[in-house]
C-alpha cells in the first residue's frame, strides 16, 4: 500500500493455474504472468522425479514470499 492510494486501487489479483500432480502451474496477477514452475527434466531421462521443480519468477514488483506460499498451496 503506497500512500495517496486508495486501498482498492492497490489491491491485486493473483490467479494460480496448472497442473498438481505434474508440479506445473503458472501464476497470473491480472494478465500479467509472475511466476512458473516446471519439473526438472535432465538429459536422458525418462521419467523426472516429482519432488523437484524449477520455480522461474520474472521480473517485476512481486513479494517472492507470497509467490512461495501460492505455489506450496497448489502443490499439497
């Protein structure tokens, strides 16, 4: 909250959407994309372990720890 705001303009809306099981979703505030994450393949291999995931946060005035507590939210 920044002052001379209203509160209402600052509020933000996220949007998580994805896949649980596959440890994939993508995170949206607005129509803007915050944040991915993806399971981590390595070379040859056929079957990726589900306990590792790449988390790709982009650019931008976003609170990582926010980002973090959506996506253990969506994964358990």
């Amino acid at each position: 909250f920044l002052a001379g705001e209203d509160s209402a303009d600052s509020a933000c809306d996220f949007k998580v959407k994805g896949f649980p099981f596959q440890r994939s979703c993508t995170i949206y505030r607005g129509n803007e994309i915050v944040a991915e994450t993806s399971l981590m393949y390595k070379l040859h291999q056929l079957m990726p372990k589900r306990g590792k995931f790449r988390l790709t946060i982009f650019p931008g005035p976003v609170d990582h720890a926010l980002v973090a507590a959506l996506i253990v939210i969506f994964l358990d």
